[in-house]
C-alpha cells in the first residue's frame, strides 16, 4: 500500500499527511517528512502540520480489487 502521503492543492492553502501505520510513520518517516514540508512552504499558520489521532478503532480493509 503506502507508507504515508502529503495532500495539499496547487495554492498550499492546506495539508494533510496521511499515514497508515502511525507508529511506523512517527518511527521511520515523520522527521524527514515534517522537515520537506517546511522547506516547500507547509510552515504556515494555516497550512502547519498538525496531529490529529484516529484511535486504535479506526481499521481499514483492502478493497477486493487488490486481492
């Protein structure tokens, strides 16, 4: 699948980093991430990364087309 995924527009007037394992991706990705997207202009008030938990209840199954 993924390891994670920035999503923003064409005017940076928002982000979201996607993450499918959490853990992994605070382990293994997130520095490296938060750092790219300082440097490509996701440092402002309104664009700034921000955490927001799913919780351990939020699963996600793989579509059958992928099976």
């Amino acid at each position: 699948m993924y390891a994670y995924i920035i999503v923003s527009d064409p005017t940076l007037s928002f982000s979201f980093v996607l993450a499918e394992n959490v853990d992994e991706y605070k382990a293994d990705y997130e520095a490296g991430a938060l750092e790219w997207m300082s440097a490509n202009g996701f440092d402002k008030l309104w664009n700034m990364p921000r955490n927001i938990e799913q919780g351990g209840d939020c699963k996600y199954s793989i579509p059958t087309a992928f099976v």
